[in-house]
C-alpha cells in the first residue's frame, strides 16, 4: 500500500498536496500508526500469566486505532471527488 500510494502520489503531487481530503487522510494514518505503536508497547509490558485481559487503554488504543483507519479510507476515497481538474 505504501509503494503504490507513493508511485500513484508521485504523479499527481502538485494537485494532491493541496486537497484537504488528502490531508485529512495524512493525518489519520499518522494517528492511526501512533496509536498501534503505543498499543504494541503497552501489550508487550503486560504480564500474561498475570491476567488474560486487556487493560481498558489498549481497548481504547485499538478503538482509535480502528476509527483512524477507517477515516484514512473514507477521506482517500474522497480524494478522487474533491481533486482539482488537471488543466
């Protein structure tokens, strides 16, 4: 997804950049790659034979992670709608 989203951005740069879609969608995937990150670093400091359960802030890091995603799909998707002509 990275390579193809670079390769397909790589062309239409000047016109992508500026589109709010676009940038919305920068920014969930930022959100969403913090909060996979702070999710994986609580998970692997939990002690297992301690409880089977996840603690209440990964669940909410993996809802926001969820949500993040989820909107970095809807605003790529919306790109293609809000992109300004080429000429």
């Amino acid at each position: 997804n990275t390579l193809s989203g670079l390769l397909i951005f790589s062309t239409e740069a000047t016109r992508v950049i500026v589109n709010l879609d676009f940038q919305l969608k920068m920014v969930c995937i930022l959100f969403g790659g913090i909060a996979v990150w702070m999710m994986l670093r609580t998970v692997r400091k939990a002690d297992p034979e301690v409880t089977l359960e996840f603690p209440l802030a990964v669940k909410l890091l993996a809802l926001l992670a969820s949500l993040a995603w989820l909107l970095a799909i809807i605003f790529g998707r919306q790109i293609a709608y809000t992109i300004k002509p080429p000429f």
